[in-house]
C-alpha cells in the first residue's frame, strides 16, 4: 500500500462544544442512552485505533476512553511525556503527522489551548479534547446528559457554577451558548470565566457571573463546582484558598437551590474545600451517574468522529 497522502481535512475534531449544533448533541445524547442501555452493539471502531496523550493526570478520562474505545471493537494506546518524544520537546505538528499515519483518532489532555489547536491544524485524523486550560467539554457533555436523565430535560432548567471560572466553567458557558439553558456563575473576583467565552454565550443565553454563591444556587435545579486549583496551578493553592473562601458548597448552600436540586462535580473532588462531604456524598449528589456518563458520551462521540456513526 503506498503511504497515505496528507488529506485536506476530511474529518471533525472535537475540541469545544460549539464544534456539535444543538441537533447534533441531542443526536449524541440519543447514542450515548443507547450505549449505556446495552442497546448499541455495532463494533464502529472494529480495526481501529485511538492514541491517548496526556500531558497531565488522568483517571476517569484515561480509563473512559480507553474502555469505551474497547467496547466499540477498537484500541486505545495511551501515551505520556515520559514516554513519547513530545515530552523530550519534539514538536506537536510533527507528533500529529506522524500519528495520522498510524491511529484513525487522537485524544489530548494537555496544557495550553492553543496545543491542541495546533495538534489540529497537523492531524489527519480527528481530534479530541480530553481537557485544556481553557475548556473540558467532553465532561460537561457528559454532565448535561446527566442532568438530562436526572431531571427530564436541560431545557428550562437553572444551572449554578459555584467557585473558579476554570475550564469547566468555561465548557458549562459553551454549553449554554449551544443548547440555551440557564446558567449562573458565582466567582470570586479575579477568577471569572473567559470573557470571550462569557460573551459568546451571553449573546445567546440567559448567563450571570455574581459574585455571591447564594445569589447563583437560588432556587437552581443544578448546583455545580469544581477545585479551587486546577491542574498546572497547585502553586497557587493557598492564594486561592484565602480568595474562594465561601464559596465552598455545603447543605446551607444546597438548601438556597429547589428542592429536587442535583449536585454535580467533575471529580476528583476535595471534601471540606470546594465542597462539603455531607453534599457530595448526600442524596442530592449524582457524581458517580456524572463519572459513568463520560464512558457513554465519549463512546458516542468517537462512534460519530471515528466510526462514521452518523449525527
Ligand atoms: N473529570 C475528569 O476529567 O477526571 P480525570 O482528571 O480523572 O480524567
Ligand atoms: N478544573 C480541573 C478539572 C479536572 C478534571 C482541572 O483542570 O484540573
């Protein structure tokens, strides 16, 4: 077979989630039920293989992707700095051309934005994001799909994000920007989402930042938060520390939200920071519902990008 020719982009990347419209993720949605129901049994991914780079730790993601692309009949191999040439500085352009000459799909956790942009620009195959700095959408579809089989719907419901305009934060604004629910973000100052990001989805959607965390979780359906120092920022923890103090979610902040309220986080969590144990390990938490759904939506998502699957 003679070597492959560099294709003019005949394929989509996952790197944000207004890469999807509206249809199409209530299209992935559909999928992703019928993968978690059992009721999905093409082999899609059949002789196909994903390369995993993680510039960064990794549990749920790792073990999703890897089990998910598994599931589907294909390989995952998952590649660190320690190991591949890119820790040792050879560059991302280089790593995506060589990579699309073997694998038929690449997911990356990394660092800045803009790498995986460039991973992008390179690749022949698709691209997804597995988490940068800026966003982490394959968890905030994830969690919209759980607030979806929780609560019926996410249209019309009140989303509050409690604590860092982090990449979460920023993924939850992309989601609203696509999908049109309401969200409020209570961050401290000094600590709001990405302002691009921000406008965009206020352009669309009904989107608050507030400053008080019981301005946002005020009669929510969805109270939501994540760690106050984000991976890349642990030099910063007792800075942040002091800035998000009260900003933690614990039953007072719970009971501001409906009555039916659900509490999610992307995990890992810290009990007594960001959140109270007496929430995340109570009756109103779904995070273990929220860590399954990345296995689906992820199966889902690489069914469409990887295997064909239409959308
Ligand atoms: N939520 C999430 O992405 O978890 P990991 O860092 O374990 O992959
Ligand atoms: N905001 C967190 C999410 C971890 C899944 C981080 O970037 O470390």
């Amino acid at each position: 077979m003679p070597p492959k020719a560099h294709k003019e982009r005949p394929h989509r990347d996952f790197l944000q989630i207004p890469d999807f419209s509206a249809k199409e993720i209530e299209r992935l949605f559909s999928l992703a039920e019928a993968m978690r129901r059992g009721k999905y049994r093409t082999k899609t991914l059949a002789g196909k293989s994903l390369a995993m780079i993680f510039m960064k730790s990794s549990t749920r993601t790792r073990v999703s992707f890897e089990v998910g692309a598994w599931q589907l009949g294909g390989h995952a191999l998952f590649l660190s700095p320690r190991d591949v040439q890119l820790g040792r500085g050879e560059p991302i352009a280089d790593t995506a051309r060589v990579l699309s000459r073997y694998v038929d799909g690449i997911m990356i956790r990394t660092f800045a934005h803009s790498e995986i942009e460039e991973l992008a620009r390179y690749a022949d195959v698709p691209i997804i994001n597995g988490l940068t700095d800026l966003v982490h959408p394959c968890q905030v579809l994830a969690d919209v799909l759980t607030v979806k089989q929780n609560l019926g719907d996410y249209k019309g419901k009140r989303i509050a994000w409690i604590g860092d305009g982090n990449n979460m934060a920023n993924s939850w604004l992309n989601a609203a920007y696509v999908l049109g629910f309401e969200l409020t973000l209570a961050c401290p100052e000094g600590y709001e989402p990405n302002p691009m990001i921000l406008q965009r989805a206020q352009s669309k959607a009904r989107v608050r930042v507030v400053r008080d965390p019981a301005e946002a979780a005020d009669k929510a359906d969805v109270v939501n938060t994540d760690v106050w120092a984000s991976m890349g920022q642990e030099e910063e923890q007792a800075v942040r520390e002091k800035a998000f103090r009260g900003y933690k979610v614990d039953e007072s902040l719970m009971s501001r939200a409906k009555k039916d309220a659900i509490f999610l986080h992307c995990l890992p969590a810290h009990r007594g920071e960001e959140v109270a144990a007496a929430v995340i390990d109570g009756p109103q938490s779904r995070v273990w519902d929220e860590a399954e759904n990345r296995l689906h939506i992820q199966k889902a998502i690489m069914a469409v990008l990887i295997g064909g699957e239409r959308v």
